[in-house]
C-alpha cells in the first residue's frame, strides 16, 4: 500500500474548493434542494481543510468565468475539488453543465454548454483531483437520443482507466447518475439522495477519496431503491486521505431490511474475470408484489462463435409496474464490459437489450432460482444471435 498523504487546513497549497449551485433557472424546472446541497457541501468541504468558494445560480458567462478563475486558484494547489449541482445534459460522448439562463428547448443549444471535460481540464494544475457533478445525463430537447445513450452507457474497465489514468492521474470523477439517466432531485427540504450519501460518506475524522466511490453507489441505490447508479473514473493508485473537523452526516435514507447483498456475485466476477464497480446491492420490491423474487444475481454462459463466455446479470430492481433496472457484465473481445440498463418484466419474462446494437435478452424463469436465456434477432439491424436457449442459475438474492 502506498502511503496515505493527509490534506489540511494550510492555505493554498493544501486544498481548494469550488462550490456550484445551480436551482433558480430560467427556462427549466427550478431545483429547490440545490439550494440546501450547494451550501452543505461548501460547509464540509472546509471543515476538511479546503479553501472554498460557494457560487449559485450561474450566468453562461457566469460559469465560465467561475471555472477560469478556479484554474488558476488551483494551479499548484496539493488537492482541488469541483462541486456541481444543477441541471445537466449528455450529447455524444460528454456531460454538459447548463447555466441558469439557458432554454434547452432545441438540441442546437448544446454547443453554447461548458462540458465536464473543460471544467476536468480546469484543475489539471493541481496534484490530487476531486471532481462531483450532481446532475442529470439525458437529454431533455426532444429526447435527444436519449434512449441511445442509455442502451450505450457502457464501462469498459481497462480503456476508461488506462485513458484516464494517462490524462488524469491521481483523480476521482463522481457522478451522480449513469449516461442517459435522470438524477433524483428528492423531497423538498431534503439533500438530494445523492448529496446525502456524498455528505455522509465525507463526514467524520478521515475520508479516503481511492474508496470513496464504492460507498456512495451502494448507500445511492439503497436510498433509491435501486434506480439510481452512481458512475465514477478513479485513477488514484493507492490511498489519498482528507483529515476533517467534521462530524457525522446523516444517510440518504432508504430500506436496508429490502436490501439484497452479492457476495456470490463478486466471486463469480472474480473466478471469471468479469469485473463489477464497487459497492452494488440489489433492492428487494416489498412483499406480494408481483417481481418481489427477481432482484438478485444470475449467470449463465454463452456459447459465441469464440468460445463459452460467462455472463453476469443483476436485477437491481423490479417495480410492481414491471420495470426493471439492470447491470450486465462481461468480460469479451473489447475487455471488461459492465452495462446499467432497464429491462421489463411480464409474468416470469425479463426482457432487455444490453445495447443497441445487439439483440434483445430474454431470461425466463423456470422456478425462484433458475430458467433459461435467449436472444431475439432484430432483422432490421441484421444482428446475429450469440445465445441460443442456454440455462441461467441464481447466484444471490
């Protein structure tokens, strides 16, 4: 293990902060709980030794300048951390941060947007990293291709690291939501579920930003009964510890006693080289629901014209309208794959489609614990069948 350097309050060259809140737009809902989160999080920030500045309900020209200036505050700085509350949209392969003046009624409006890549650039003069974005990843305009972007929301383990660690080292990205899906805003007068788990996974004496994103996806889909998946790239290499004044947050909330762990999971993903982010659980639907049993974890293998291939499927959750949430995982010819996607469920059926460019899952059960797997070609698009009638087994839930 590599020695785990502390950051505290000494000026400039410990740790600095900007604090983004964004609720009173223009054109788009208003977002009452950004004005709680923004100033919550400024506040524990600083009580871990970070030089912060709180800034709200940002311009376009507002925001630029506010990111211009945090370059060069964080030049030099040991830690810089970036907080971003408010709306947000996804076009292609990048986040965008929308301002409070800005209509999102045409798509066009997008290349007016700061991305997440400017403002990851903005702190590339700093040694540590810390960046948060609290924001939705659809696209609002007329959809915007937002089912495309859900069906290609995908994390390919060894790319996405490697590009990062190359640009980015000693870095964490959070965010709050997975590309092409919405961030729950949550009760009024509350922290979103997102911020409480951020706040609350930052509170007490220490807080260890190498293993900081695995706490927060697992306390997110416990308070989101599992609809909401936080996406992260961490490229730090060992521990880097913040020390903090502050006490203890409160959690975000959620029903533990319906929580499903995946210990099983992860030692399939492990014995087969499939990798799975850190801190997932399963949200068991309440009693007598119609798809109470079907959260949990199941595998089964392929047979692909490269040989067996071991698939990882976990039922995130099941509503009682038959809306399922799914991580698939697998490890193939472009490497370790891990996907978040919906899938429905009709009596004993769940049915999903990992992307769009590949057919259609159809798992049915034959009892509580197992059935068998099948894929439906669409014509259309001329895609081959991988998995032909092949058994799947329950591994937790």
């Amino acid at each position: 293990m590599l020695s785990s350097p502390a950051v505290h309050a000494q000026g400039r060259g410990a740790g600095v902060a900007l604090v983004i809140g964004n609720s009173k737009y223009q054109w788009e809902a208003s977002l009452a709980n950004v004005r709680r989160d923004a100033p919550d999080v400024a506040k524990r920030f600083q009580a871990m030794g970070l030089k912060t500045e709180l800034v709200q309900d940002l311009s376009t020209d507002g925001l630029r300048r506010a990111i211009d200036k945090f370059r060069s505050i964080a030049t030099g700085a040991n830690l810089a951390a970036l907080y971003f509350a408010g709306h947000g949209a996804s076009w292609e392969n990048d986040t965008y941060l929308v301002p409070v003046d800005v209509d999102l009624g045409t798509p066009s409006i997008i290349k007016t947007l700061l991305p997440v890549s400017a403002a990851t650039a903005a702190l590339q003069g700093a040694s540590h990293r810390l960046l948060v974005f609290d924001s939705c990843r659809n696209n609002p305009a007329d959809g915007w291709r937002q089912l495309q972007a859900e069906r290609d929301a995908r994390f390919n383990v060894e790319k996405q690291r490697a590009d990062a660690a190359a640009a980015e080292p000693n870095s964490l990205t959070l965010y709050s939501t997975a590309p092409g899906r919405v961030a729950l805003d949550g009760p009024p007068g509350e922290n979103s579920p997102f911020a409480a788990a951020f706040l609350h996974q930052i509170s007490g004496s220490s807080v260890d930003l190498a293993g900081l994103a695995g706490k927060i996806r697992r306390e997110l889909l416990i308070a989101t009964g599992g609809s909401q998946v936080l996406w992260d790239r961490n490229t730090y290499t060992g521990p880097f510890v913040l020390k903090s004044s502050a006490g203890s947050a409160p959690g975000a909330g959620g029903d533990p006693s319906r929580v499903i762990e995946l210990p099983n999971a992860y030692a399939f993903a492990r014995k087969n080289g499939i990798q799975l982010p850190e801190g997932l659980i399963a949200h068991r639907a309440p009693a007598g629901t119609p798809h109470a049993q079907k959260a949990g974890a199941y595998e089964f293998t392929a047979r692909t014209p490269i040989g067996p291939m071991p698939f990882l499927v976990i039922v995130l959750s099941a509503d009682e309208a038959g809306t399922a949430q799914l991580i698939i995982s697998v490890q193939n010819d472009s490497g370790h794959i891990w996907r978040f996607v919906t899938g429905t469920i009709k009596n004993n059926r769940l049915n999903f489609q990992p992307a769009a460019s590949r057919p259609n899952f159809l798992l049915d059960w034959s009892d509580a614990n197992s059935g068998s797997v099948a894929t439906v070609n669409d014509s259309r698009k001329g895609v081959a069948s991988t998995v032909r009638s092949v058994r799947f087994t329950r591994l937790d839930g």
